[in-house]
C-alpha cells in the first residue's frame, strides 16, 4: 500500500509541477506587490486545483491544509500538508528556486514526502522507515565531521518576518559564517533540505518552523541526517525551531546556532 500510495503521490506532484512549467516565465516581472501577490494567489489556486482532488482520491479519508505558513499541532489522523509553490515569490519573479511539496502526516507523525523541482526535473522522496531517494536513488547526508568545510543555510520561513527572528537569523548568519566555508540566506527552505538530504549542503537551521517544512525534514530524517530542535531535543510537529544536519557536524552546528 505504502508503495503504491507514494507512486500515485509523485503523479499528482509531477502533473502540478508540469502546470507550474506552462506559467512559468523567467521573463515574468511586476509592478509592485499587489500584482506580485496576485501572482502568488494565482499560481497557488492552480496547483491546488489539480492536487486537491488528486490526493483527496488517492487517500479519501485524510483532511487537508495548504497553508503553507501555518504551524502549531494537528488533530489526530492523516493529513495532507501542501506547499503548492514553495519558493513562489522566486516563481513569480523568474527566478529558478522553487518547487511543489507534499507530505502526509499521521497522527502528528511525517510518514510520506515528496518534493518536486520542475525546472531540472528532480523528484525527491521519502516514506518513514523507507529511506529518502532522488530520482529512485537512494540519498544519504554528507559524511562531513567538521565545521570548516561545510555549505550551511537558513532562510525566512513566511513574508515578514518578526523583528525577533530577523535579529537572530542575522546574529546566526553571522556566526555561522566565521565557522563554515559558506553560508546561504535563501527560500524555498524546503529546496535547502532536500539538498541536505541529498548531500549537497550539509546543514539547514530555522527559527521559525512552518508545516510545509514536514516533507524536507523527513527527507533529511529518511537520508541518515539528524534533525533536533535547537534545545537539541528530537524534532516534533510541534517544534518551534530546528536544525536539520549530516550527524557529524550537527553537534558542533548547535552550539553555534543556538546560542
């Protein structure tokens, strides 16, 4: 069942992401934020008209949420978390990060993801205890043991950030920076998890954890990363902040990042 519910997932994704590609323009460009946010709202309705039913068919019995800034705990039971278009204000400004993203949730718990990059046709997933893959191959974290040598990263997690975390993220920023090799300030987060997952970075941190984090954080979980919250406790639905890292330089990111 598992196997077959993930293939039908990735069809879903993979049919929005080629509806994502038909709007697309790396020529799109507006005014000001009223038709930046029209674009916004725009791209997202049509995302979620085609995964809506498509989900709602291929498990009838989950709810859904596609709030992709919404955070807290869920009800008990299955629930589709959607990000129609993570990175969409990237989408809308033709540029090349952003992504479809799609988890199930069960009983508070992530047990399925998929993370689609339309653009260079990349299909990250994940189902607990099955491992995380791109592509059908399996991912695993980077086996990096020391600071020095790591690409690391944070971002804002919804427009607006509060002062707070704002100053936290630049005091983290800059810490970071004086201990890795380079650091990136970008969105979508989810783009950045998966690409922990995969190896390619080796350290994603957040501030202000957002549902449509879930499908990232189990990519990294499934690929051998090591997600806690920034007490260093396990990562929970309910966390407010975390760092997802390749277990040899979790640790040592911690103490940094928490700080």
């Amino acid at each position: 069942m598992t196997h077959e519910l993930l293939s039908a997932t990735t069809a879903a994704v993979r049919r929005a992401g080629a509806l994502m590609l038909d709007r697309y323009s790396s020529d799109a460009r507006q005014f000001g934020l009223t038709e930046l946010l029209a674009d916004v709202r725009a791209n997202d309705q049509a995302v979620v008209e085609v995964l809506r039913p498509a989900l709602t068919d291929i498990l009838p019995s989950a709810d859904w949420l596609n709030d992709e800034h919404g955070w807290g705990p869920l009800t008990t039971g299955e629930w589709w978390l959607i990000d129609p278009v993570g990175g969409n204000i990237n989408a809308v400004h033709g540029m090349t990060d952003w992504n479809i993203g799609v988890s199930l949730v069960r009983d508070g718990r992530p047990v399925l993801a998929v993370v689609y990059f339309p653009l260079v046709d990349e299909m990250f997933t994940a189902v607990e205890g099955g491992g995380a893959f791109r592509d059908g191959v399996r991912l695993r974290v980077s086996d990096k043991t020391s600071l020095d040598g790591v690409l690391a990263g944070t971002g804002q997690a919804k427009p607006g950030q509060d002062a707070e975390i704002a100053d936290r993220i630049g005091a983290s920023f800059a810490a970071m920076m004086k201990a890795a090799i380079y650091v990136r300030v970008s969105v979508p987060v989810t783009h950045q998890l998966a690409q922990v997952a995969a190896g390619r970075m080796d350290l994603h941190w957040q501030f202000d954890h957002v549902r449509s984090h879930v499908a990232g954080v189990l990519l990294v979980q499934e690929a051998g990363g090591v997600v806690t919250d920034l007490d260093g406790k396990p990562w929970e639905l309910t966390s407010k902040s975390y760092l997802a890292a390749a277990p040899g330089v979790h640790a040592a990111a911690l103490e940094i990042v928490a700080a």
